[in-house]
C-alpha cells in the first residue's frame, strides 16, 4: 500500500507541473482583433457582386457586412463584438503589387490588429503574356508592403491569401457563349483568356505559362509570409487550389466572384487563416 500510495502521490505531482506547465500557452493565446482592414484589388472590394461595373464593399470576403457572405470581419465580430465598425476596406479595383505599398500604409495610418491581403490577379491577368509582372519585381513588391505593415503594426496579425487559379477560369467557361463574349468584348485577361476555345500548342502553351507566373506568385507570397514570421500566414494554397465552379462568378463579367463566389472565398481563407 505504501508504495501505491506513493506512486499515487508522484503521479499527482507530475500531472500538476504538466498543468502548469500548459498555463502559460493557454493564457497566450491571441484574442480575437479589435479592428482590420483588407489590402487588396477589385476581388476585395466586391467588384461586380451586387452591381453592374461596381464595387460593393459589404460583399467583400474579407471586410463586408453582408451575412450571407459571412466574411472574416463577420466571423470576427461573433467571438469580439468590439470589432464592430472598425472593419476598414483599404483595396482598390485594379490593384497589382505595386500598390500594396500604400495600401499598407492605410492600415497602419488606421491602427488596426488584423490585416488580410490577396493580391496578384492582376499582375497575371494582363493585356497580354508579355506583360505580365515578373516573379523578382513581384515579391519586392509584397516584401515592401510587409515590411511597412510589420514596422507600424508589429503586433498586427496578417492573412496572406492565395491568387485564385485564373485557368481553372478559363476552363470553366470556356465552354459558355456568354462567358467567351464578356471576356472578348470587355477584354478580361486577356494574357490567359485570349482565343478561349483553340487548341492549337501555342495558345495551350501560353495558358500553361500563365498559370505557372500564378503559381510562382503563389510561392513568392508564402515565403514571404515565413520570412515575415509567427504574425504572418500563408493559406497554403487553398484558395489557388479550390475548385470554384462557372456559377460563383458574375455573369456580367464571368471574372469576379459573386455573392456566392465571396461567402466559399470567405468560407475556405478564413478556415485556413487565424480562425479565431
């Protein structure tokens, strides 16, 4: 018996010092933020989810207020309602990474916790192939804006998201008359989307490479992310790999996101972000 009881009393011993031990971790753990702002180009600003050649901020994944998006801010605001009103929609509609820069520079001017960046559509889906931005001028271009958000707000989490696979567009619509006009006609990136039904190798070869240029700028931005360190994540590519389908875009563009298309954008970044 005495031995047992021994046993018994290391046994207690050991499971409070791993106890105690855990405290700290568990007290560590980041609250949710008390404000964000979204970084980012016409994806972010809701651009044609709710009007025709419009931004409709309140659709936005990331910041907007429309329920049955359910974007971040929204999910945020069940866990701290202290976030409500302070969700700051700092993108533009035709942003590329050269202007990550100053939008930067918004976030930290408004002091926020939290910032969620998806940038890099643009700088594929260009005029055409050739003028594309280049990996190098690509990733000095996110560096730069990381760098400004981590000087200003260096407790400030931030959600780097993945470009959305722009051939998984063209592979989806190809086969819609309407989908081929809006393109045509309102000349929507073109650099993938040019000539959307030929076979021929040189223009399955192009869509090849431009989908490569998406997945280089993927990987720039996830290490990116890594270099920046704990305060940074990348959502390994679950937004590049998701397999949206034609009706989760607009049919005046068949380019950006509808309501539909925000609330799975929404759904899958916020899942494989902070999820608070």
């Amino acid at each position: 018996m005495t031995l047992t009881r021994r046993a018994l009393a290391a046994l207690a011993s050991a499971t409070a010092l791993v106890l105690l031990a855990a405290s700290p971790a568990v007290a560590a753990a980041t609250p949710p933020p008390n404000s964000m702002a979204s970084l980012g180009d016409s994806i972010t600003r809701g651009f044609n989810a709710c009007g025709w050649y419009s931004d409709c901020t309140s659709r936005s994944f990331s910041t907007g207020d429309y329920s049955s998006v359910n974007s971040h801010y929204l999910r945020i605001r069940v866990v701290n309602p202290n976030i409500q009103g302070r969700n700051y929609n700092d993108a533009k509609t035709g942003a590329k990474s050269a202007d990550m820069y100053g939008q930067a520079g918004s976030a930290v001017s408004q002091g926020v916790e939290y910032v969620t960046m998806l940038i890099g559509a643009n700088d594929a889906c260009t005029s055409s192939e050739s003028t594309m931005t280049s990996v190098a001028t690509f990733r000095a271009n996110i560096d730069s804006a990381l760098n400004r958000i981590k000087a200003g707000l260096p407790n400030a989490r931030v959600a780097v998201i993945s470009i959305p696979d722009i051939y998984r567009l063209w592979y989806v619509g190809q086969g819609s008359s309407s989908a081929r006009t809006a393109w045509s006609l309102f000349g929507i990136c073109q650099s993938m989307l040019a000539n959307p039904t030929s076979t021929s190798q040189t223009d399955v070869d192009r869509r090849a490479r431009v989908r490569q240029r998406v997945i280089d700028f993927n990987t720039q931005l996830a290490q990116a992310c890594a270099v920046y360190g704990a305060n940074c994540d990348f959502d390994d590519n679950a937004v590049f790999n998701y397999p949206f389908a034609l009706n989760q875009v607009s049919t005046w563009d068949y380019f950006h996101p509808n309501t539909s298309g925000q609330a799975v954008l929404a759904s899958i970044s916020y899942a494989n972000g902070f999820g608070w």
